[in-house]
C-alpha cells in the first residue's frame, strides 16, 4: 500500500537496508515518496514545448475532415477496375487542394486531383499521374494491374478521430505533438506548471568562476553541471551559491530553498568521513534517509522532505564528486524530478553494443562508466571508455556520448563482451 511517510515506505521493503541499497530500491522508495505537482496552467501551445500536459487533450474533430487524396493523379471508382486489363476513363473535371469538386462521377469517369484535396463523390482510389499509360485532356489510360481498388485514398479521421484522447495527460510535448495540437485547430493548451528546483553547493574549498582560487581550493563546477542538466529537464533553477562547512549557514540555505522550490539538490557534504552535521541539520529539518547505494559513481546520497512555514521540498543530497553528481541526477533525480513534474516517463531506452575495452566490475553494484559509442568501418556500433574514470574527473563526462550501464550483478567485461549503454543525445 501507498504511504506517505518515508518511513512507511521503508518498512514495506523486504529488505531495506540504508548502508547497502540497490539503485533499484532506491528509485523504488523515492517514487513511492514523491506525489506529483498539482497546480496547471494555460498556455499558447508553441510555449508548451518540452512542457507536461495537465489534461488529455480530447479530439473535437476528424482529422483529416475528409476522405481526400494521398497522391496527384487521377480519382476513379475502383469498380470499374475490376475484369478488365486495362481502362479508358472520360476526363470530367479536376479539384485541387482547399477545393470540392461539386459533381458526380460515374462508372467509366475519373478526376484529376491533386494530393489533399477532397475525394470526389463516388470515388474512393487514386492512379498517380506518373502509373497512368496516357493522359490528355478528355481521356485517361491505365492498366489495371497497376492499382487496387481503394489505393491512395486517406481516410477521414486516419489521423485522429473526434472524441479521442489525441494526447494523454502526463505527455512531455514534443515537436510532434505541437504539430498535432495545431491539426486539432487548439490555439491554447494545459500544462504543469514549471518545477522550481534550488541547488547549491556546500564545501569550504570552493570557488565561484570570477574569484581568486587560494591555495587548497578548487572552483565550484556542479553548480553549474547542475544548471544544464535541470535546464535541459525543463525545470526553473534557483542558483543559490556556495554554502560553507557551517551548520548554522547550511541549515539557512536548506530553509529559504524548502520555501521557494518544489525540489533542493546539494553537492558534497554526505559522504562518509564528512562531519555528521549535515545530517544531523538535514534530519531536523524533516524527514531524511541517509543511504549508502550499492552504485559507483555516487554512492553516498541523502532523500527526503525538508519544510519551512508549512511548504516543503524534496531534498537531494548529492555526493561532492563532479562525475557522481551527474550520474547521481541522470539515474536517480531525474525520474524522481519526472515523477514530481507530473510527467509520465520510462527508463531511458538501453542499447547493447560491443565493448573495444575491458572493464573491471565487481557484481554487487551497478556501475556507470562513461563511453564513447562510434560506427565501426563495416557499420557496427561499438563503446570504448572515454579514459581515467574517477569520480572527480569531469572530463570523462565531457568526452563521452554514453554511459555504460553495467549492472548489479554483473561481473568483469572481457574485450568484445556486449555491454548496455544509454546515448546523451536523442533526435531533438
Ligand atoms: P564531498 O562529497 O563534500 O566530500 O566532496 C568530494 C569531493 O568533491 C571533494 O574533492 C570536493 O572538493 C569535490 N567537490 C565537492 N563539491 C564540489 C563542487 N561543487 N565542484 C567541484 N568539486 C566539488
Ligand atoms: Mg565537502
């Protein structure tokens, strides 16, 4: 049953254990967690790109209106195709696209027609003009072998038929479906309203670009790793800077975040040997789980609801390690950011591809290295590391297409084992 208590939740897990989680009971718990955004708006639907539909969309037309023609050439009755080897129609009119043609066409009658524009009554298929033997302007020859009765006609309603869900709520909008809104004449469509996600970063050795870099620091890069990935994913960003190793500071930034922000993602702080006020100021501020996941990047990572002045916001603590923040967010806080926007999703589609390295795995966590996929000379798709792959190396993120996923159980990879890779990038 669905709780709405992080403890509720764990308590129904067979076998739930905070130092040794899988990414899988991970995911599971925070989507158990995570109620979805309420609140829609109205929009102009070229502004609903990349947005997530609030309301199925309902169709209150036949799309397309008419039975019409997928082709230019010649609408003919598809009876008069029948026994016969080949066929001389009388030529009595033409229609364009936009247009009717407003008499009868009888046995032994064609049309020319354009592609789009309304069938003829009686007609139901269409010769294009390139499979006609001859044409001039009182007769058309064909053979009749060349055609099938019903053939180039595209019927009312094929596209979307009124009364259909033509979309469903919970859609990301794509290109497609703008195209599709448009058929349906909407000018206006509802959305989710945006998430509002607040991020910041904790550490006394970082920097923000345009400050000096004393001796010991280093500059501030999830901030900004961060900012693209919550950018592309469609959410509001609050950049709320650096946050030093400070209960009292740490504790200020958590608050002014769980009033603004649907969501709150940190960097740094949780791992191991990191003093225990983190957690300590993380936990009294709502209900948190502290977790070690059984992943690698990105072990360590805290979940849970912080408040402030009856608001709330889920709260991501993220290990410190650039690459662990990026891993951490594309395999855990993506889906959990896709659960709260309302959106429906899936896993990320997986490809199997050969491995041109081998890679050291141990079974008992899931691991993400970061690869190249490329076209082999004779066309097969093949994955090589990207390189040194320690968490700190961001670099290995920035060359790299793919993430290896190798999983749970799995073991070495051996040169030319097949190994699953998701891409970054997709069609648009
Ligand atoms: P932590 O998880 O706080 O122990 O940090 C682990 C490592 O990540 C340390 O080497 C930090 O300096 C580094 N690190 C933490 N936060 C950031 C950040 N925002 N940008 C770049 N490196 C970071
Ligand atoms: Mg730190």
């Amino acid at each position: 049953m669905k709780s709405n208590s992080l403890s509720g939740i764990v308590s129904c897990l067979s076998a739930y254990d905070p130092d040794a989680l899988t990414v899988a009971h991970a995911q599971q718990i925070i989507h158990d967690y995570i109620e979805p955004i309420t609140s829609s708006e109205r929009v102009a639907i070229r502004s609903a790109l990349d947005r997530v539909l609030a309301q199925d969309v309902i169709s209150t037309i036949d799309v397309p209106a008419h039975d019409n023609s997928a082709m230019d050439g010649y609408a003919l009755r598809g009876a008069d195709l029948a026994d016969v080897a080949t066929l001389q129609l009388r030529l009595v009119g033409s229609v364009h696209a936009g247009h009717r043609f407003d008499g009868q066409v009888g046995s032994g009658e064609c049309v020319r027609i354009m592609t789009g524009a309304v069938m003829p009554d009686g007609c139901d298929t269409v010769i294009p003009q390139e499979l006609v033997d001859a044409a001039d302007a009182l007769t058309v020859s064909l053979s009749t072998s060349r055609v099938r009765s019903g053939d180039n006609r595209r019927r009312r309603g094929e596209d979307l038929q009124r009364g259909q869900a033509a979309l469903s709520k919970g859609k990301v909008v794509r290109p497609a479906d703008l195209g599709l809104l448009a058929s349906l004449g909407l000018a206006e469509v509802v959305v989710q309203r945006r998430l509002r996600v607040a991020f910041f970063s904790t550490g006394d050795e970082l920097r923000s670009v345009g400050e000096a870099l004393a001796p010991g620091a280093v500059y501030d890069s999830n901030r900004y790793t961060l900012y693209g990935m919550l950018t592309r994913l469609g959410c509001e960003v609050i950049d709320m800077g650096v946050v030093g190793d400070d209960p009292a500071a740490l504790e200020t930034a958590l608050r002014d975040a769980a009033a603004n922000a649907d969501a709150v993602i940190t960097s740094g702080g949780v791992s191991v040997g990191e003093a225990d006020y983190t957690k300590q100021t993380m936990a009294a501020l709502g209900e948190m789980l502290f977790w070690k996941i059984g992943m690698r990047p990105g072990r360590p990572m805290a979940f849970g609801r912080v408040g402030m002045e009856g608001r709330q916001a889920y709260l991501f603590g993220l290990p410190g390690n650039p690459v662990a923040v990026m891993v951490s967010f594309y395999f855990i806080v993506r889906d959990a950011l896709l659960r709260l926007s309302g959106a429906n999703y899936a896993p990320l589609p997986r490809l199997r591809v050969r491995s041109q390295s081998a890679i050291r795995k141990k079974p008992g966590r899931t691991e993400y290295q970061r690869g190249i996929v490329s076209r082999q000379e004779d066309g097969e798709w093949t994955v090589r590391l990207t390189g040194a792959q320690g968490s700190g190396i961001l670099r290995s993120m920035s060359d790299a297409n793919c993430i290896i996923v190798l999983e749970h159980d799995q073991g070495e990879v051996r040169l030319n084992d097949q190994v699953e890779v998701v891409l970054f990038d997709g069609m648009v």
